[in-house]
C-alpha cells in the first residue's frame, strides 16, 4: 500500500471497524469442529541429532528430546514429528536406512522410544515418524543380498537393477539424473558377489542400480509385492509401538514410469523444483504473478515422480493405520503442482495429510499468497482434506534467512559465506509475520525446530564440516542443507548453548544463536518464542484450525496487504512498506511484532511494514 493509500484508508475507513472489516465472500467453510487431531493440529518437526544431545557426543538422541518434552508442551503444540532415528551409515542424515525396525545406537535405543511416547502422550502431544519407502541404504541386508546375488535373482528385484546402453552396457539405461546432483545410475560388477566399479583392470561390469538420490540410496522397486508386503509389517511394528502417524519421505517418486524412458528435463538441486539449464539456474525467483492454481514451480515432474501407481499403494497403507484406533495419519512429503493434482494425495481413502510446498515457495507478495492460500483450500476441500501449511523444514533455507534476501523470492539450496547474506533483522520481522500469517489458517500447521526461537540460516559453515551429500555431489556448487540443520541453542551462557552436557556439538553454531537461546527469549515479552506461543494459545482458543476462511473485502485488491476472517478473528498481514492504519474499534488478540496504537479514549491501531495482526472487531 503507498503512502497515499495508507492515508486514504486512515481518513475514509467507516468510524465502525466492523464494517471494514467486514468479511466478503466465502472462501472455505472449515469443519466447525474438527473431528480427526490431524485436521487443524499444530506438528513441531524435530531433527533428532540437532535438537538436544542427552549423552554429551555432541549428536542428538532420543534422551535429549524427552527431556524438552516440557519445552515443547508450554509452546502448546498438538504433536511431533520425528525425523529418521533408525539404524543407518548416516550417509544423508538418516534419511539412508538400514534398518527400520531398530534405533540407531547413535540415537539411544528402542526403550528410549518407548519412555519418549509415553512420556509425549502423558503430556497430550502425539508423536508422527518418519518413513522412507523410496529408497533404502546400501547397507541394507536386502540390498546386500541383491550384490551377492546373480543378475535377475529375486533378491536384485527388489530394487531397479537394469542391462545399461551402449554396445558393452557402459552407459546408463537412462538419462535421469540424482536430486543430489550427477547421474541417478551406479553401476556395479558382474554377477554374484557384485561391488560398485571402480575401473580397475581386472573388474567385469554389470548392471546398473538406480538411485534418485545418493549412491548409497538404491531405489526400491515397488511393483514388486515382496516389497508392498514388507513396509506394510513395518507400518504395524511402529503402529504396536504406538506412533501416532508417519510422515512418508519422497511421497511422490516410489513408483516410475514403465519402461523408464528418456527425460528432456534435469531435476534440480533444490529439491522441489526442475530446470533445463544448467545447476546454478536453480536459484529459481518465484515468479510473483503465480498462476491461478497456486502453483509456484515447487512440483517435480518427470517419469520418476507422481506416477499414478503410488495412490494404490497409499490406499492399501491407509486400511492398515484405520485397523488401529487414536486417528493415526499418514503424511505426505510429495513436491507436487498443481494443487489439484496434490490434493490425490489425501482423498479420503489414502493420506489425510500434504505438505503444502506450494505455500513454501511463494513471494513474499500479496497478490501471490492470496491466490495460493485460496487455491489450496479450493482443492483440498474438493476431496474433504484439510490444508497442511509450512514455512520450514530440514530441507530448505530457513525462513526468517530466505525472507531476509535482496529478492525474498529466491530458493538457494544453502547458502555460502561468499554470497550475499540475507538481512537478518528484516528477515526475522518477515519471517514472524509469515509464521502468524500461516498460524491463522484454517486446517494444520507445521514448524520446523528453532523457528519458534527465530532461528536464522547458519550461512558461514566451514566446507569441512558440511555433511550434506548434495555438497559433495555438486563439487561444492551448491552449499546443502546443513545451515538450516544446526543444534539448537537452550542456554545462552552454556559451552554449545546448552545443546548437551558436553559443549560438543556435530556442527558448529554461529556466535549469533546467543541471543536466539530460548532460556534468554522465555518469559520476555515480545520474544519470538513468547509471540509464538502466544499465538497457538489464541489459534487454539479461538478453534481457528477448524475455522473459516473469507477476504475481507476492503483489501481484497490491494497490492500489500492480505486480510482474511477466519470465524470471528480477522488476520491481516502488512507486506508494504508504510503502516496501515485501521479505523478506531479493535482488539489486537495477537501481533507478529509491536503494533502502534495511540493513547485515546477509542484508540487505533497502525500496523508497521512486514507485520501481521490477528485483530477482532469491538
């Protein structure tokens, strides 16, 4: 809003502020009450070796995280969701399984489980874990087998081992390449007793295996029923455990297209976007004249991804959670647009929820946010599902950094010491005002650990501490994950923030995360976490999970503001660059940052740049 316009509202708005505010057309109906916990809860993510270390190595585990259960029951969240804590090499983070039956003993035990769901249920906060069916490690006892085993032997069909081109085999059998960068195929020596090919003299090549991530990823094959059967056991194991849910790693990519044939695109390196240009195209600017359907250029595509295939799978996942009681839910991580074609996910029969990644990547731009947030809903309430908001997660830059670059648009996949760095004071503000933005929604909500400390983006990692595969594999073009993966800060004056009892943590942390600590941000009025936890205490009063959603007519136009009534409570964030000034008549029930009311008898209220409100009409 410019400054003329800004003056204009002050001076014309109706002395009522109901009137302004008054809602237009319905947008989403919402519930009224929500009757499955998954439809309007509030899921904390937890990055198990990042969130607090009970042993004193200087990795995180399970101990650690069942002794800030109380941190995260006063923040006022419904549940958790547990990133990989099963036994692995730890070549991607976990996210490599060679076992998922079992704790890694990095993380504690099977019993440290137990006492940390029984302890979460005891204080009301349900506990979701990862899944990864796409693919396993290679230290996998199947894939293990599938090397020892001979060409076409059922223990090799169950991954996707194929003859390569070529005329001796010594290209690949196709031209997919890795979301971590370079090629998808790994080949192999041949016959039983097989390793991967180092050129030596003596070696005899084979086949080729598939890996849409790291080598050390084997794709699995899921036309194979030995493999539909297996994660189905495995789902029961943790269900009798006593999870509350999975949230499904790569969702979208476990099914290819037959024959898997040739692609003109390359998958990017940041995850959730394609390009057909080269690895430093995928800083991708969000393009802020989204298209109608909300999309973003956060779907992938290609015949790897968003086969039809995957929905029998999920409908067959979805019988067994409804053969346990509590609501379990299935969540899927699936880069997928349009919003139509992601809403397939979680018709009523197959996952309840979907990351929304379209909401991720959008400008920090009203127009856009309008147009996502309303094609959203649109589509989920076509199939009867709620929409699943997120602003962070252990894959993407942080927002309150992302939202602090030159062009808050942009999607680095890390970001180095050499580049530019985000604004961190103006990130922060934006980073707040899109969480309360987000928070007001009606359906979920996710957070990824440390935003509700303000975390930003740690951007001067050493090249050697960084562990993420997709730095290694881009020969350092692209800096990874790991800044947004760093251990948590708890005491602003301990060795390593209070992160373990020794001081050590497995990446370092910037001397910034002082001041972020949460022992130095509880109790203080107007810290991070305190409006975060102000908010979820109102969402939650005020049932706006399982609201409504409406614009509010006066600003449906406007170029910098987005302003919506969910039930009776009006959110409207400021994304200008000049106050807006609302007429006298509201209560201010929550606030991103400091608000200006004045000292009158009927005050009002001016809401600063890159600021939301959550406001009620007196």
């Amino acid at each position: 809003m410019s400054r003329t316009d800004s003056t204009l509202l002050a001076t014309t708005a109706p002395a009522d502020a109901g009137a302004l505010l008054a809602p237009g057309e319905l947008v989403h109906a919402g519930p009224g009450e929500a009757p499955e916990w998954w439809r309007d809860a509030v899921i904390y993510q937890v990055y198990p070796r990042s969130f607090a270390d009970g042993d004193g190595d200087g990795i995180g585990d399970l101990p650690g995280i069942t002794s800030k259960l109380d941190h995260l029951a006063e923040l006022g969240v419904d549940a958790v969701w547990l990133s990989p804590f099963y036994r692995s090499p730890q070549k991607d983070a976990g996210y490599d399984v060679a076992d998922y039956r079992d704790v890694d003993p990095l993380f504690g035990t099977l019993a440290d489980l137990d006492e940390l769901l029984a302890k979460a249920h005891a204080r009301g906060i349900r506990v979701v874990v990862d899944l990864v069916p796409n693919h396993t490690s290679d230290q996998h006892a199947w894939f293990q087998a599938a090397l020892a085993a001979p060409e076409g032997s059922p223990e090799r069909a169950r991954y996707i081992f194929r003859e390569g081109r070529g005329e001796n085999g010594e290209l690949p059998p196709n031209n997919w390449q890795s979301i971590f960068g370079g090629p998808a195929w790994t080949r192999v020596t041949a016959g039983a007793g097989a390793r991967p090919v180092t050129g030596a003299a003596d070696e005899v090549p084979g086949q080729w295996y598939l890996h849409l991530f790291d080598s050390s990823q084997p794709d699995l094959d899921w036309e194979n029923p030995e493999v539909r059967s297996e994660f189905e056991d495995v789902l029961r194991f943790w269900l009798d455990k006593g999870v509350d849910g999975f949230r499904i790693d790569v969702a979208h990519g476990m099914v290819k297209a037959p024959g898997l044939p040739d692609w003109d695109g390359t998958v990017s390196m940041v995850e959730g976007t394609e390009t057909t240009d080269s690895a430093e195209d995928a800083e991708d600017v969000v393009d802020p004249g989204a298209p109608e359907d909300g999309s973003t250029g956060a779907g992938n595509s290609g015949p790897m991804f968003d086969q039809d295939g995957v929905h029998e799978i999920y409908r067959d996942w979805h019988q067994v959670l409804a053969q346990y009681d509590g609501d379990r839910a299935l969540v899927a991580e699936a880069w997928v647009e349009p919003l139509s074609r992601l809403a397939r996910y979680v018709r009523p029969d197959e996952m309840h929820q979907a990351f929304n990644f379209s909401f991720l990547t959008t400008a920090w731009s009203a127009a856009p946010l309008r147009t996502v947030i309303a094609a959203s809903l649109r589509a989920n309430d076509e199939v009867g599902a709620p929409t699943t908001w997120v602003l962070s997660n252990h894959d993407v830059v942080r927002h309150a950094s992302r939202l602090g670059l030159e062009n808050p648009s942009l999607r680095p996949n890390g970001i180095f010491a050499h580049e530019p760095q985000p604004d961190e004071e103006l990130g922060l503000r934006r980073a707040r005002a899109a969480s309360l933005l987000m928070l007001g929604l009606p359906g979920s909500s996710y957070l990824y650990q440390g935003e509700e400390l303000g975390l930003p983006e740690h951007t001067a990692l050493p090249d050697d501490v960084r562990e993420d595969p997709a730095f290694f594999r881009t020969q350092g073009a692209e800096a990874g994950r790991d800044g947004c993966r760093v251990p948590l800060p708890w005491h602003a004056d301990a060795p390593g923030y209070g992160f373990g009892p020794s001081g050590k943590t497995w990446l370092p942390q910037p001397e910034s995360y002082a001041r972020y600590a949460a022992d130095a941000q509880r109790g203080v009025a107007g810290s991070t976490y305190e409006t975060y936890r102000a908010a979820l205490a109102t969402r939650r009063a005020e049932r706006l999970g399982s609201g409504t959603l409406a614009w509010v007519d006066a600003f449906a136009d406007s170029p910098d503001v987005v302003a919506f009534r969910n039930r009776d409570v009006v959110v409207l964030a400021n994304l200008g660059t000049e106050p807006v000034v609302l007429p006298h008549g509201v209560e201010v029930l929550a606030e991103s940052g400091p608000v200006v009311t004045d000292r009158s008898a009927d005050p009002q209220v001016r809401v600063p740049s890159d600021t939301t409100v959550w406001l009620r009409a007196l």
